[in-house]
C-alpha cells in the first residue's frame, strides 16, 4: 500500500533522490571519469555541485547542462588543483557562489608510469603534485570555512595502489598512499569540531584514466579480481554519495575500498 499513496504527487527524483538536498558540494576534476560520475550521482541525490576542471572546457560545459537539468544550482570552475594560490581562490569562489561548503570530493588525479630506474624528477613531481598537494591545499582551504560552519565532510580519492603498491607506479602509489596518512591525520584534528575526512579506495575502475594501461596488465588484474570484472565509475559515485551524506555522521578517519574484492 503506502508508497502509491506517499509518492502520487513526488517525481521519481523528488522521493527518492533526497540523501544531499540542499547540501552545496565541491568536486575536483569532474570533467571525465569517477569525478563525473560523482557529480551526477550528486545532482541525483539533490546537492547543488560546484567542480572543476583542468583543460577539458567542452566536456565541462556539457556535465554542467546536464547537472543543471537536476534542478540544482551548478558552476563550473577552471582551476588547477595543484596551484595552492588557485585552491584558495577556487574555495573562496565556491564558498561566494554557494553560500557554505557542506563536502569536498578531492578526486582529481593523473598518472605518469614508468619504472623507478626510468623515472624523471618531473613525473615524480607533476604526480605527487597533482594527486597529494592538490588535497592538501583544497582540505586546508574548506576545512577553515567547515570549521567555522561546525560541519563537513572531505573525501579524498585514493587507490588500491596506494595500499598495495604497483610496479611502475612508484610516484602514483607515493601520492595515493599519502592520501591515506593526510586523510587520517585531518580526521584526528578536526574530529572535535564535527568535521570528517575519509578516503575512499578504487580497485581498477573502467575510465580514461584505465583505458591507457596495456591490455595484458588488464586482464592480469580483472583474474586477480574476486568478482572477476572491473567497477563502473558509478559505483565509486555510490559510495561517495554515502560519505557525504548524513548517513555517515559517525565515521572519520576511514578508507573505505571500493574494489570487488581484491587484496581482502
Ligand atoms: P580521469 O578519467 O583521467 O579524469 C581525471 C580528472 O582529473 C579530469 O576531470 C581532469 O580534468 C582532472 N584533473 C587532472 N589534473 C587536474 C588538475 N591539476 N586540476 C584539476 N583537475 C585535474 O581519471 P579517473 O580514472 O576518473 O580518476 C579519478 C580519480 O580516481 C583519480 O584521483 C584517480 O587516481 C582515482 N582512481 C582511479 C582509479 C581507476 O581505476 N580509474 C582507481 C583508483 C583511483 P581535465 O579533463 O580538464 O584534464
């Protein structure tokens, strides 16, 4: 019975897409991939999405149409989230534009393999710059306004390779496993103050970023895989969703893997 009669006069989206209404969230590099699907799994759920982008402009103005059709207020910012100046200014935007910062999803990342012996001092910094200072300029940023607010939740994008290590990914697995002491460290500090910090722990999720590996490897990771196949980016977005919402007030300091099984 009661559904029928509670929806008659709700959208499918009204009734059930609630786990962020009203809440104003900031996602890093969103233009592609995981940070995508996270910003509409977001505008699903009824947050109003601010997120950026590094270079690609066309792709950005196109999630910003389709977020807006949510009905929820959207804009989208170029910054490069490695500029500790323009993380600063990204915030105070944001904070301009939407009026409070509710949740940060640092989720903006890059690759550059090779092996040690192999390696430049240039893809080691471009890396751990882009994947670790990136965080903590944007966390130290948002977490002043969510200190003041007494609220907040930031949820960094880590990796299994960051627990794990991987071949060829020294300077990836070093930005991501930082990622994880930053995340716990933040946690620790602000805990007090009603603001978390968790990460969350991709396995090997099918993306722009995955489609760049040598077929072999993929395939040697999907049999090393318990459930035998690769996570969709909205899968990660689920989870995302979760830390961000009020359905985990009580959790901090935390990697939650998202990876269908693998090193558990
Ligand atoms: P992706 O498809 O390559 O997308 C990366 C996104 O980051 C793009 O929107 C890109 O913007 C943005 N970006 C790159 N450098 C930036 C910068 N300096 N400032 C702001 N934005 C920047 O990557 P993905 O696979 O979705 O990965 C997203 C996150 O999940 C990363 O942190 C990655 O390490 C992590 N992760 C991914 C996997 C996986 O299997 N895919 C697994 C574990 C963890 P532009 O489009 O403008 O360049």
């Amino acid at each position: 019975m009661g559904l029928d009669i509670v929806v008659e006069n709700l959208s499918y989206f009204e009734y059930f897409m609630t786990l962020l209404k009203g809440k104003n969230a900031l996602i890093t590099g969103a233009s592609r991939g995981i940070g995508r699907a996270i910003a509409l799994r977001f505008a699903q759920e009824g947050a109003n999405v601010g997120f950026t982008y590094l270079s690609s402009a066309a792709q950005a103005e196109a999630l910003q149409t389709e977020l807006e059709s949510y009905g929820v207020k959207v804009k989208a910012y170029q910054s490069d989230a490695s500029d500790h100046a323009a993380a600063e200014e990204l915030i105070k935007n944001f904070t301009t534009d939407f009026g409070s910062i509710d949740a940060v999803v640092n989720n903006a990342g890059i690759t550059q393999d090779g092996l040690l012996i192999r390696m430049s001092e240039e893809q080691w910094d471009k890396v751990l710059n882009t994947n670790l200072k990136s965080v903590f300029n944007l966390t130290k940023a948002a977490t002043k306004i969510m200190m003041k607010q007494k609220s907040g939740s930031v949820i960094n994008m880590t990796s299994v390779v960051g627990v794990k290590g991987n071949a060829g990914q020294a300077n990836y697995a070093a930005s991501k496993a930082g990622i994880i002491g930053f995340s716990k460290s933040v946690a620790l500090e602000l805990g007090s103050r009603n603001v978390r910090c968790n990460a969350i722990a991709p396995g090997f999720i099918e993306t722009e970023m995955t489609e760049k590996l040598d077929p072999k490897t993929v395939e040697t990771w999907k049999e090393g895989i318990p459930m035998k196949r690769g996570g969709s980016a909205k899968e990660v977005a689920d989870c995302v969703v979760f830390l961000a919402s009020d359905m985990s007030t009580y959790m901090t300091g935390q990697v939650l893997h998202v990876n269908g099984g693998m090193y558990t």
